[in-house]
C-alpha cells in the first residue's frame, strides 16, 4: 500500500481471475496478459528488473500469508 493517502485514494483494484499462456517479449520488455473477473485484460510491459521486482512483492506477499 502506498504511503501517501492521497495516492492510495487514486488506486484502482483490478481483481485477477487468469493469466492467459502467451507470455512474451517486445522491444525488450517481458509481456503478460492479466484477465479480471468481468472478462476485461491488461496486458503488462515490464523491464526484466520490474519483472524481477514483481516476483519478490509476490513472494514476499505469499511468504506474509502462509509463511515460509
């Protein structure tokens, strides 16, 4: 959660329901494609270093609520 309340308020939740397989690269940047629970997607452009980054807030998030 950010630190600044005035930011937190401007945070949309996009609930995930699947992570559809056609993963890729471009220009670069790690693709994925992240499906909600109305059938709306996104598809993510990440460096390797925010893939990376992202990785660590999932274990660090799973670690949090089932332990190690």
């Amino acid at each position: 959660m950010p630190k600044d309340p005035q930011r937190a308020r401007k945070i949309q939740d996009f609930v995930v329901t699947d992570v559809l397989e056609e993963a890729g690269y471009s220009d670069r940047r790690i693709v994925i494609t992240l499906v909600d629970v109305q059938g709306g997607s996104l598809r993510l452009h990440l460096t390797a270093v925010t893939g990376e980054l992202l990785c660590e807030r999932f274990a660090n998030a799973l670690e949090e609520r089932y332990g190690k």
